[in-house]
C-alpha cells in the first residue's frame, strides 16, 4: 500500500487547508471529481502534466481512508 503522506499535504496557507498534491495547487477534491466525471488517467495526466500517477494514487488512497474513518450510523 502506498504511503499518501508522501504525496498529500494540507496547509492552511495554501488552497484554504484542503488537502492537495505537494508542491502543487491541485487538490485531492479536484482529482477526485475529474475522475467522477469520466476522466481517465491518462486525461489527467496530460490536462495537468506536472501530476504522476502515484500523486493520482495517493489522491485515491487519501479519500479512502476518510471515507472508512467516516463515522457510521444506524438506520433508525
């Protein structure tokens, strides 16, 4: 499993303190919806050419882990 930390910094100076790809202004929301919007990789990588897919991969690894820290609740 990659190690996200790597590729994924948050700053309260940069971008609001959203979670984005370091050395960047890409945020992890923005790969996110591009990739919910269609967009494969290989868009990715050639609409923002500074990205590698690794920062791609860790973008999805961020987003996993809060979704599975998310808390859960019952149907009521």
């Amino acid at each position: 499993m990659m190690e996200y930390q790597k590729y994924i910094e948050r700053n309260p100076d940069i971008m609001l303190g959203k979670p984005i790809i370091k050395g960047t202004r890409i945020t992890v929301e923005l790969i996110m919806r591009r990739l919910a919007e269609g967009y494969s990789f290989e868009e990715l990588l050639y609409n923002y050419p500074h990205l590698t897919k690794d920062q791609i991969y860790a973008a999805l690894e961020y987003a996993a882990d809060l979704i599975a820290n998310e808390e859960v609740f019952e149907n009521q």
